[in-house]
C-alpha cells in the first residue's frame, strides 16, 4: 500500500522511495516493486545512462487502486478507536 500511495504523487526512483518511506529495507522494496510489477500496479523504466537511471510509474492499474486504499486509510482512521478497544479486550482476557 505504501509503495503505490508514494507513487501517486508520479515516478520515482529507487532511492528516492527508499528515502521517503524510510522504514522499508532495500530488499523488501526490491520485492514490494518486483510484485507490483509483476501484477501490472507498476511500470519500471530503465533509462540507458552512466549510471543506468531506472523510473517506476504507476500504470493506469495502479492509478485505479489508489481509490480503494484511500477508501481503506479512512475507515482505518475512522475504526482506530475499536480496534484499540478489541485490543484492550483481548489483553484482559489474555489473548
């Protein structure tokens, strides 16, 4: 999820996702992109330069999901409460 809203703002580079995400190692990224890719959210392009530039994108897939996760985020926000109060139950009951 992270990955894909990063993206929303247009492509970026590696290191410029690594940077701003922060929290994610270099082989999990390498992974989440490879994923991404593969299932069609990303486009990866590669510009033939000393050293080679390489660009991911969102495809016009990935533009689509941001809708949902934008959805998803809020009722996260929105249910906060009630899951930290299924929490508190859980720990008092020793789950």
């Amino acid at each position: 999820m992270i990955v894909v809203t990063r993206l929303a703002t247009g492509p970026m580079r590696f290191s410029e996702l690594k940077r701003d995400i922060g929290t994610i190692s270099q082989k999990m990224l390498t992974s989440t992109l490879r994923e991404l890719e593969r299932d069609g959210f990303v486009t990866r392009t590669v510009t033939p330069t000393i050293p080679p530039r390489v660009d991911y994108t969102l495809t016009d897939l990935g533009v689509d999901l941001l809708g949902p996760l934008e959805a998803l985020g809020e009722w996260a926000v929105r249910n906060q409460h009630r899951v930290e109060q299924a929490r508190e139950r859980a720990r008092e009951v020793g789950v």
